[in-house]
C-alpha cells in the first residue's frame, strides 16, 4: 500500500471528507492525532506523502506554548527538503510558510471565516493539481493569522483580496493551503459555535455561516476531491519510484 501519514494537531480538524477522498484514491492513511497523544516519527520513512491538517494553535506560538507543533515542524522541513507530497492545510499551510522561510503573523484584516472563493493565479494553469481547477473554485476559511511572507522561492497559486497567500506550492509538489477543503456541516456547525470572535468578524451569525457553508458542500466536492485523487497520484508515484520519503 501507498501510505500518507496524516498529522492531526487537533481533534478539532480531522480529516473528514478529505480523509475519505484519499482512501477513495487508493491511499492508506496513518493518522497520528496529538490531541490523542498519538507519538509522530523521527522522520518520514516508511511514508510516501504527507497530510497535515488545521487547530486552534496559532502558528505564532513557541514551543512551551504549543509543545506538539515542534514535531510538526520538524517533519515539514524534512517534506521540504526533500520535496515529498505534502498537503499542509491552514495551521499547517502556516507551519510550512515557516518552515520553508517565510513567516506569519496575525491577521489584519482580522479573521476570515465561512465559505469564499479563491482565484487562481497564472502559475497555477501549469501546476498538476491546480491546472484542473475552474478559475475561482468555493472554498472553506476559517483562520486567525495568515501567511504574510511566502517562502523564498514558492509559488503563489490562489489568492483573494483580503489574504493574498491562499494556496501556494514548496519545490515541486510540497504543497499549503490557508482555506479548508475537509469540513463537512457538522464540523463547520462545531467550529462556529466554538469560535464567536471569528463569528462575529464575519458580519453574520452561526446559523447564516453554517447556512452557507452547507450550500456550497455540492461544489466543494465536485471540485476537491478530484483534487485529492490528483494528489495521491503524486504519492503513488512516490511509492512507485522507490525514493525513501526521508530523502535518505
């Protein structure tokens, strides 16, 4: 089998439909939830890609404040150095801007939650899993900070005109994500009732983002999990070229 390992910062994301999609593509996931205590590897042998997931730690906290991020942290560096497929999704999109050398900081246009859209930039046409997407594709927000610098180097691939760095690539298949493409309705539900300051920046209630957001479930999964399957495609090609995940 082809193995991802799925990093879980918090209970709080999992990987919901996202997770279903890859396993759909033929993937076998190891998830390694911290919340749970669930140890992450020294490194990435033995896994052919990597799947890191969102939480409420900000990716500005230090290490006494967020003990759990500094494995994440690390294995990231190792994605990026050796350009293994990765996925990094909100906090972790943030983690691997740091990682790779760019940084992040608080969000001044304040937070940004519910369903939106991105645009596609040019670059994005060529790239093998962005290519595929229409123009300006439904997505899901919900974060606090944002990704103010991209690493040197990345490739900016979708934007918006409150936060420019929505999607971006690492080399050649390290990939971050500041929107979500995983939560179903019922996580949605949970995050906003669990979030009024990201509520309230938001102009509506509970009851209109969760409204919203459920609307545009049918297109998220039109567009995404295709997505998904193209990403696994990256990992098995991974798998299949005999590479060691570690770079070794």
């Amino acid at each position: 089998m082809t193995r991802l390992l799925v990093v879980v910062p918090s209970d709080t994301d999992p990987p919901t439909r996202l997770g279903q999609w890859l396993r759909d593509a033929g993937l076998e996931l190891d998830e390694r939830r911290l919340s749970a205590g669930d140890p992450l590897p020294e490194d990435l042998t033995g896994h052919h890609g990597v799947l890191v997931l969102g939480g409420p730690q900000s990716s500005l906290d230090d290490d006494t404040v967020s003990p759990e991020l500094v494995g994440v942290r690390h294995l990231l560096g190792q994605a990026v150095a050796a350009d293994v497929p990765t996925l990094a999704i909100c906090l972790g999109a943030q983690l691997l801007a740091q990682v790779g050398g760019g940084s992040t900081r608080a969000g001044e246009d304040g937070p940004e939650v519910g369903a939106t859209l991105v645009a596609k930039r040019d670059a994005a046409d060529a790239d093998p899993l962005f290519g595929p997407l229409p123009l300006s594709p439904d997505v899901l927000q919900w974060h606090h900070d944002e990704v103010d610098r991209l690493p040197p180097g990345a490739t900016l691939l979708a934007s918006n005109p409150r936060y420019p760095h929505q999607a971006f690539r690492v080399g050649r298949q390290v990939y971050g994500l500041q929107f979500h493409i995983e939560p179903d309705e019922a996580l949605i539900r949970r995050w906003a009732e669990s979030d009024p300051v990201g509520v309230g920046a938001s102009g509506t209630d509970v009851d209109t983002i969760c409204a919203r957001a459920a609307a545009v479930q049918p297109d998220l999964a039109e567009v995404w999990a295709p997505f998904a399957a193209r990403f696994a495609d990256l990992v098995r090609a991974r798998a299949r070229s005999g590479q060691p995940a570690s770079g070794a």
